[in-house]
C-alpha cells in the first residue's frame, strides 16, 4: 500500500529463496519494501476495523482491493520464489517474460470471459483447505521450483530466453485453474471471517 517514507511499503511479491523449505519473515519480508504476505495482513487488519465501526471510508475500500490482489498474487506462483520469472520466452512474437506468461498470458490462452472461468471452476467442487498466507506461498514457491523451473536452480536464475513448447500454455491450464480456485475460496472464507 502506499505510504509516507516511514511507512514500510508492500511488494505484491515474496522472494522465497529457491532451495527454502519454509517462509522466514525476517529473511522473505524485511526491509523498505515488506512482502505481500504482510500487505494480507495489514489489508485484513484495515478491514477489520471497518468490521467493528462499520464506518466505510476510502482506506477501506483500498484496503479491501488490495486484499483481493494481493490474495491472488500470493497464489500466482512466480509472485513466491526470489526466481520471479524475468527471462524471455521463445517462441513468442511479444516475447513475453515468463512472469507474465504465468501472471495472464495462460489465462488469456483459454479465450474465456471470467465468468465463464468462474463457472467453469465451480462446476469441479474441491475441497481447499484454508491455511495461512504463508502457507499459501509455499504452495506457489513449490510449484514455480518443481514445475515451471523443473527443480533447476540455473535456469531459475538464467537470463537467457526460454523456450516454451507448443502445448506448454494448455499444460499448465490446470495448475493455473487450480490456484485462481484456491485463491478465490480463500479470499472469500477470509472475507467471511472479517464481516462475520
């Protein structure tokens, strides 16, 4: 969120180090920029209060938009590995970066309205279990390290282009799938919670 120079201002990313096993605030959210799991707790706090004055002003609006996104990017999972996808992509006449090949490009590939996503998701009840934003990171962490990066530290780190096979966007439909459900249940049991 925005904030005077005193105010420590949020990443929309956590830059989990590869070989990590587990979230550390102080080494994945320090600093002048703190990570997006600490804007879902500062969100949810902001909200929190507006729960119990019931007094809407334009902080809690911002509030409540920035938990939306910041709930979705912690499950994107390029947004929680310090590796965040920044090399190029081949074939591609945009080349995209790989960062935005997992942020849009997969889910624009499918040519569905977000309703029709929406619907298409639910029509496939899971259960999701709810956990904690931390955990919801290394969710993503473990997917961008053992399926984008296929375990490989030194493509995580190349700069070089990567080439992408024909099928790769509609092999990674379902993992994609899988994390806008998972972000969509938890965001709303969280928002539950907050105006229960």
């Amino acid at each position: 969120m925005r904030g005077n120079d005193s105010v420590p201002q949020i990443s929309h990313v956590v830059k989990i180090p590869f070989n990590a096993r587990s979230y550390s605030a102080k080494r994945d959210c320090s600093g002048k920029y703190r990570c997006v799991i600490e804007g879902i707790y500062q969100s949810e706090a902001q909200l929190g209060m507006y729960a119990k004055s019931k007094e809407i002003t334009p902080d809690t609006q911002q509030a409540l938009k920035f938990l939306v996104h910041y709930v979705g990017d912690v499950h994107q999972p390029l947004h929680a590995i310090r590796e965040t996808g920044v090399m190029r992509t081949l074939p591609s006449r945009q080349r995209w970066k790989l960062h935005k090949v997992w942020d849009t490009i997969i889910i624009r590939s499918l040519h569905q309205s977000p309703e029709r996503i929406a619907e298409r998701l639910l029509s496939h009840p899971k259960r999701i279990e709810q956990y904690t934003p931390e955990d919801w990171a290394m969710e993503s962490h473990d997917i961008a390290k053992r399926v984008i990066y296929g375990g490989s530290y030194a493509l995580a780190r190349s700069k070089r282009p990567i080439p992408l096979s024909d099928g790769y966007y509609k092999e990674n439909t379902e993992i994609v799938d899988e994390r806008l459900l998972a972000a969509g249940v938890r965001l709303g049991n969280l928002l539950n919670s907050i105006f229960k």
